[in-house]
C-alpha cells in the first residue's frame, strides 16, 4: 500500500482544514473548511484536486471543518466524478446541525450586504450528496476494500474522528478533539478505547490546542467552568449585561447546559438569550440527536424521561428586536464568534462602550478577525485604544433615493428592450435571407433559371 496525505490547508497559523489522503489511487478529501474571512484564495490547492476526489469525510459541523463544501461543489466540481457518486460521509447530528449553522452563515452576511459565494440552494444541495452514519457504523466504500468509521471526538455534538482501513493500513483522522468529558458529550479517549485503536499504523492529527491549558493554569485552585460562572453572575449582580460570542449550534451547547443548570440550583431570574438566525430549528435538531451525547446524559434521560436540551431558564431568540424586549441585566449568546458579522457584531457595538458590561470570550477563533484582535490585546496586556467598528445592513430606499433608483431600473429595462428588439430584428433578416436563398435553390433546381 501507498498511502500520502497532502495538506491542501490549514498545516499553517489558523487556517480552516483540508487535506488529501490517497491510498493507492483512491483519493479522500479530508475535511472541507473554510473561515469567516471567506478569502477564495486559501481554496485554490481545492481547484485542481476536487474533481478527482472518491470520498468525502467531515470530522465536525462547523465553518472550520464543512464550511467550504457549497463553494467547492459549484466551483471546483467536487463530488461530480463523472457518472460515479462521490460521498460526503458525516454523522446524522454533524449534517443537521452543520447545515443550519451554513444557513445561519448565509442570512447573517447576506442581510449586511452581497455574499456571492454561496446560497440557501447550494447549501440544500449538499443534503443530496451526504452519506450519514452512525458512530462506530463500519461503511464500506463503492466497489473498494476500503472501510471507514466515526468514532466519538468530544467538543461538538455529532463530531469524530475518522478510522479508515484497507489492510494491512489502519489510518486514524483525528483533530481538534477533546479528550476530556463534559456535560453533554464524553470525551475522545473513552471512544479510543472502547474502539480498540490504539496504536493505528498512521495518526493524523494537529497541534492547535497543544497551549490550551499550560501546566501553570492546572495548578489553579478555581476550575474553569467555576471561574466562567464567577464572572457571570458577578456582573449581574452589578447590573451589567453579558455578551458571549459563540458559534451557532457547536460549543455553546455546553455553555447553555452550564449555566441552565447553574441557573435552576440558585434560583435565578436572570434571562438566558440563546440568539442566531436559525435557533428555533437549532434547537429541535439538539433535542432529537441525544443519542450523540454523552452516556450519563442519556442514562439520565432514560431515568428520568426529560430531554436535557429543552431549556426552562434559556430563551431562543431569532432576532435583536426580540432580544431586545428581555429585560437587562441578562446573559446572551449570539452567533459570530469572531465578531465580524451577525448579531454579535451588532450588540458589541452597543455593549462595549459602556463599562458596565461584559464581553467574554470562551473559545479561539480562527484568521485575522475582531475577535482574536482583542484576545491579542489582552493577552500581551496592552492598552486598548477607543476603536472605529464599521456596520452594514441592507435597507429599503425611500424618497429621493427610491425615485433615483426606479429610474435607473426603468432605463435599465429600456435598454434591455431594445437589445432584445435588436436581436429580433436581426433573427427576421436572416431568417428571409435564409428563405430567399432556399427559394432561389428551388427554382434553380426546377428549371426555373
């Protein structure tokens, strides 16, 4: 066997991952990722690779990992491999709860103004193209002897890690895992050891969380998840609101089950807002796939018949101007962990100049961006100077403006009119030059000259 891999992005900085695996000649496109930058040229290795891709493995459903999927489909013919079907292989939890954070992706930088690289079409185009499976759920692939399995990653609902044989060739995909368990999902360590993997005869794996947790911050007396709520409640209690950018159905999950639960043993009247443009189907979605989470919350489930994920403290909101109507001091978490579009941006614009608020970060984001700007600033303990944050929105024209416009559509439509009459006028003239000459090779034909 002849196995390569080739990193087509993401071996540098922060980039979104994507790689190429070959063994012998069958291609398998590891990852599909993009960042909230939407820089095109970071696809470019894609371009040459994608129309000769065989499969498709997503580890995680996030911008990071499947986010590029729609682009690559409709610009560099991925999974379009003549007559053969091409898969895009993730669990049934990944391809929901990604496709809804693709939507929730599309409507934020759509409604601020033109996105071009992909639509509400193009990401329902990807559901045709998905093989769904079960962790564990070995799946061979086309006419090959090539078996691949997802096993659990910890840190998203639905994530994995891929194990991918061919004897004698045991491969392990495995990045951005937790090994450490959770409220909501058990950690990669219990599913490398139920599985038997222990020692593949090739690893694949990334370095980007190798800083997390330095051995200094584990000799801290106070636990994260206690020192989080601290804060939290410590600024409520001061009258202060809580923004926390997070992403749209991945890691705040966790967060919301935290303080749901924090919230029910003290009592608190405090509104939890959980905001993105697609959470009403974001939270049915979670409340369905329980069977991705951890074995205590299942347990618990089955003991006690209540869904976990059917909040009485935490508010789905879908809009600011809902959000708005919750009274303040509350908690919200809003999608755009980066800062850079969406209701995040919008509300940092309101909370951040008044010092009684919190903005709190709870994750690294990926690429050049508001976001990892300040954790920067912060981290090197800098000064921060006032800064100019730039908004944009779709509005309707009125007035004078409106006028303007229907103007220039009107001569836009005239123009068109008489290109379309021009041509017309061009296909009658050549359609009676084409009957004139036929009707002078009749008459030639029949004696006539």
């Amino acid at each position: 066997e002849v196995v390569e891999f080739t990193p087509l992005c993401g071996s540098d900085a922060h980039d979104p991952l994507c790689s190429l695996l070959k063994i012998d000649g069958l291609r398998i496109l590891l990852d599909c990722g993009w960042n909230d930058s939407f820089n095109t040229e970071l696809l470019e290795p894609l371009r040459e690779v994608c129309p000769k891709v065989d499969l498709v493995l997503i580890s995680f459903p996030d911008l990071e990992h499947m986010g590029a999927l729609p682009y690559a489909i409709k610009e560099f013919g991925l999974c379009k491999a003549g007559e053969k079907k091409v898969p895009i292989c993730l669990t049934k939890a990944a391809a929901d709860l990604g496709v809804l954070s693709l939507y929730d992706v599309y409507i934020s930088r759509a409604t601020e103004g033109e996105f071009p690289y992909f639509d509400l079409d193009d990401i329902d185009e990807l559901r045709n193209k998905f093989l769904e499976v079960n962790f564990e759920q070995p799946v061979k692939i086309g006419g090959s002897d090539l078996e691949v399995s997802i096993l659990r990653a910890g840190r998203l609902l639905g994530g994995g890690m891929w194990r991918i044989k061919r004897e004698p060739e045991d491969i392990l995909y495995a990045v951005d895992f937790n090994h450490k368990r959770e409220l909501h999902l058990d950690g990669a360590h219990d599913s490398l050891s139920f599985s038997g993997l222990q020692k593949p005869t090739v690893m694949i794996t990334d370095g980007f969380n190798i800083s997390t947790h330095p051995r200094s911050h584990q000799r801290e007396r106070e636990k994260p998840r206690d020192k989080f709520l601290r804060k939290v409640i410590t600024k409520l209690r001061s009258n202060g609101n809580v923004l926390l950018p997070v992403d749209c159905a991945g890691r705040v999950l966790e967060l919301l089950i935290i303080l749901e639960r924090y919230w029910e043993q003290n009592k608190f009247s405090y509104p939890i807002i959980w905001a993105n443009h697609v959470v009403q189907s974001a939270a049915r979605h979670v409340q369905a796939h329980l069977e991705f989470t951890s074995k205590s919350m299942n347990e618990a489930f089955l003991r006690d018949k209540t869904n976990p994920f059917e909040f009485k403290h935490v508010k789905p909101v879908g809009n600011l101007e809902a959000m708005n109507m919750w009274r303040s001091p509350k908690v919200i978490l809003c999608s755009g962990a980066d800062l850079e579009y969406g209701f995040s941006r919008q509300l940092f614009g309101q909370f951040a100049p008044n010092r009684s608020n919190l903005i709190l970060f709870t994750d690294r984001t990926m690429g050049d961006n508001l976001t990892s700007s300040l954790c920067k600033l912060i981290t090197e303990k800098v000064d921060i100077r006032p800064q100019k944050l730039k908004f944009s929105r779709w509005e309707y024209a009125q007035g004078e403006e409106l006028e303007q416009w229907k103007l220039k559509e009107m001569d836009r439509d005239a123009e068109e009119e008489r290109k379309l009459q021009q041509i017309e006028s061009m296909k009658k003239r050549r359609l009676q030059q084409i009957e004139a000459t036929q009707a002078l090779r009749d008459d030639m034909a029949g004696g006539g000259y």
